[in-house]
C-alpha cells in the first residue's frame, strides 16, 4: 500500500539506540530494509509494540463497527487454528464443518425457506461479501438478457443503491464496469427513497442493494417496502430485479432485536444477504459471509470447486488461502453465546447507545439523526438555532484528547453541507465506559466554550480528515 523509499538519511529509517532499559541492541536497524542479521525476537516484539504505542486504544476508537473485544476462551480458540488454512477443506475437514455450520445458523437466522436451498459461504468481510452478492445478480442478468436477444455488448448494466452506500459497492461497480445508480438520501429520506427508487430502474438494472444499517446514519432501509415495489415491477418487467441486502452491520443485529422486521429471505425478491461476522457477530477483524436464498440465484460459472475428502466441495469465496482461525471465532461465538446471550448483548449494548443519545440531546445542542434504534450507533448533528464559534470537527479533535476517536463528517451528496459526529457503540463499551465517555464530552464542550479558538485546521480540505470508511 505504501509508496515511498524513504531518504536513507531520514532520522525515522532506523530504529534508535538504546531501545528500552538494557535491551542489548548495539547498531542501528533499518526499517525499510530487511537488516543482515537477526535479532531476539522478544526484541523483535518490543521494537513493534513501541511503534504501535501511540496509536490509541482500539476500545475508545468509536469510529469502527469492527470488534474490539472478544471473550478470552474465544481468543484462545482463534489464536490456536492461526495455522489452519481454509480453503484446504480436504485437510481439515473439521473446520470445514465449522463453516458448514456457520453457514447454515446464518440462514436460519435470516429466515432461508425451508423448500429452498441456500448456499453460502464465509468472506474476508462484507467487501468480498458484496462483490460475490453482486457478481451473482451480473452473471444472472447477462444469462437473461441474452435469452431475451439483447446485445449485451452494447449495454452497460446497471446498479441501483442509495446514495448512503459504503465504498464496497463503488469498488464493484468500477472493478467489474457497472453504472452505479445512486439514489439521493435528503433531508426527508435518510434511507433509500421509496418514492423514487424505481425511477432509477430499466431493462439493464442486474439488482437494488437494500442496506440494513447504513454506514453514515445507522438507518435501515425499508426492504419490505421495496420488496412490494419489486415485486409490482417484476409483474410486468422483461428483465426480473432481484434484491440483495448488504446487512453488513444488520445482518447479525436485527434478528436477535426486532426478530418481528421482515427483511430478509422472508420476502420474495430478496435473493441474497452478506453480513459482516466482524462487526454485531462480535468476532475480531475479518470473516464476513454472504448467502444466496436458493442455489439458482448463485450462477453456475461463480462456483469452484476444492477437493474435499476425495470428492469435490463447492467454493465460491474470491480469496484463496486465508486463516480459519476467523472462522472458528464465529462458530465460537455462536456455541457459547447462543440466540439469548447474542440478544443479551446487543439489548445492552443497545441500551448504552440510548444513554449516550439521551445525555447528548439534553445539552440542547445537538439534534440527534439516530439514537440506536435501527443498530446501536447514535449519529447527531449541530442544531441549526445554535451558534457557536466551534464546530464538530472541533468537538472531535477535543475528545482525542482523552484518546476517544469520534469521527465528524460530512454526510454524501445532496445533504454534504450536514455535518455529523458517530459513535458506534459496540459490546465493550459498557455502561461505566459511556458514562466517562459522557463526562469527556461535557468537559469538552465546556472547554470548547470558554476557549479562544483560533480557527487553523478545520477549512475545507481538512474536513472528514477524521473520518471513517467502515
Ligand atoms: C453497509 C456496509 N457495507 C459493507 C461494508 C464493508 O464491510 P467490511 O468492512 O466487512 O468489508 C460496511 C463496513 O462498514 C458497511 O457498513
């Protein structure tokens, strides 16, 4: 990802001597080379730790939906199958079990018709989640079309998703030559337009992305609804429009909280869903999974296939080799925690957000934009009677003080002149940890008050410096 070659003469381009206390390191070493001899690695260790001291904790970083905590026996778990690679099904027909589990709680959870039949299959995260969900609609459209006669070479196919969508799907479109047809969020619609929404389809749409937790916002788009709209379009359409919800915060938060909100394989046109496992399926950074209703929305040329005890398993994923050990956390997670202990969490988690959005909107500042109803972030923005002469950015800055992250940003096109601060509260930030939280940000706000701000970094171009893409 990097690019420079630092200049050799960089004071940075080594590590300094002495190291720590007595750490017997007698020469220089290169950071952007690899150095000639070895060195202990416990050293080794101490040099990475130090260089990722100042960095914060990850705890207070409130920006992430990624978790920040798992419990010990679940670490110990994941930190003993490191080793295991997943795609080697043959090998470790075990793990491959775990997955096959995973996959089939997942469904269930999301409601799969019993006279279907899903597949499904871990991810790196939603990203890859998303691609394999879209590339699935894109092979379907393309098989249909040319059934009908069209020419597909001379049309560009199209995506239609909410203007509050996450890069993901803008790396699709781009990566595999898709028209990406935002719908406009605006004040009156801070999820998908359902008033507008099938204005943007046509003959060359291959799907409509239902978001179940919208990046910015937290908010769900209305999935029933547009399934209703769907499902009046496909009546009469030469070309049928699927759905596929990107859930990837939802997906693992709405079926334990509002068990009763129709969104998934519950309704017709809904063929396909990704979640992120690494975000409310509470396990450490990456695994995500992606789930295809009935195996004839998941074309033929999208699957793979491994050897597997001899025989032949079906892969869809776009990685490759990868650890299991991500994998073994979920179905972790999923043994000890159970549907109530999942539930307990997410209640509690949720009633933090609550806390937060109440004592935020008693300082008649701020007008909150989601209090942790759909998932548990609370997203606000400055009240438009107030004045002051500090903004959010400010407000953000400040709170890094006390290491808390909190990102202020501007929202997308159509609304970019509002200006919002998140806090996505995940399962260890607790009562007590939001209560300081809720201290800090007084202190702050006080601060901020009686300051003399000299106006120096917050100008255009720096706005969103602080922001978050996940
Ligand atoms: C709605 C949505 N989709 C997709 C993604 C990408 O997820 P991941 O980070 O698991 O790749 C995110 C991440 O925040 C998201 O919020």
């Amino acid at each position: 990802m990097l690019h420079s070659r630092p200049d050799k003469d960089q004071l940075d381009s080594v590590y300094k001597i002495p190291v720590f206390n007595n750490d017997p390191l007698d020469s220089t070493l290169p950071k952007f080379r690899l150095c000639n001899n070895s060195i202990d690695p416990e050293l080794a260790y101490r040099l990475i730790k130090d260089d990722l001291l100042d960095e914060g904790s990850a705890r207070l970083n409130l920006a992430t939906f990624c978790q920040t905590y798992m419990e010990p026996a679940g670490l110990r778990i994941m930190s003993e199958t490191l080793e295991k690679n997943a795609i080697d099904k043959s090998e470790y027909p075990q793990t491959t079990d775990l997955e096959n589990r995973c996959v089939n709680i997942i469904a269930n959870l999301w409601n799969a018709p019993e006279n279907m039949e899903f597949m499904g299959t871990s991810t790196v995260g939603s990203s890859e989640a998303c691609m394999l969900g879209g590339l699935a609609m894109k092979f379907t459209w393309r098989e249909k079309a040319k059934k009908l006669g069209i020419d597909i070479l001379s049309r560009k196919p199209n995506l239609v998703i909410s203007s509050g969508y996450q890069v993901c799907w803008e790396k699709f479109c781009v990566y595999w030559d898709i028209e990406m047809r935002c719908v406009p969020l605006d004040k009156d619609h801070m999820s998908l337009n359902m008033d507008t929404v099938m204005n943007y389809v046509d003959e060359d749409t291959i799907g409509i992305i239902a978001i179940m937790g919208i990046t910015y916002t937290g908010k769900y788009d209305d999935v029933k609804k547009l399934d209703e709209l769907v499902e009046q379009y496909n009546q009469t359409a030469a070309i049928s429009v699927p759905i596929h919800v990107d859930a990837a915060s939802g997906g693992m938060f709405a079926p334990f909280i509002l068990p009763a909100l129709e969104w998934d394989f519950r309704l017709k046109n809904v063929i396909s869903i990704n979640t992120s496992g690494h975000k409310y399926g509470l396990v450490y950074p990456g695994v995500g999974w992606v789930i295809w209703k009935d195996k004839r929305f998941l074309p033929s040329e999208l699957i793979f296939s491994v050897s597997y005890l001899g025989g032949d398993l079906p892969t869809m994923a776009i990685n490759f080799s990868r650890s299991s050990s991500q994998i073994i956390g979920q179905y972790f997670n999923f043994l000890s925690y159970g549907y109530r202990g999942y539930r307990e969490i997410h209640e509690r988690t949720r009633s933090v957000a609550k806390y937060i959005a109440t004592e935020l909107e008693q300082t008649d500042l701020f007008e909150i934009l989601n209090d942790g109803d759909n998932i548990p972030i609370v997203c606000w923005k400055m009240k438009t009677t107030i004045d002051k002469p500090w903004s959010l950015y400010d407000l953000a800055d400040r709170l890094r003080t006390n290491g808390w992250q909190v990102p202020a940003y501007p929202l997308p096109d159509n609304l970019s002149d509002v200006v919002i601060q998140r806090v996505v509260v995940r399962q260890d930030l607790s009562m007590q940890l939001a209560t300081l939280f809720i201290k800090d940000i007084s202190e702050s706000i006080h601060a901020l008050n009686h300051a003399h701000i000299i106006i120096y970094g917050h100008s255009d171009e720096n706005k969103g410096a602080l922001g978050f893409t996940h």
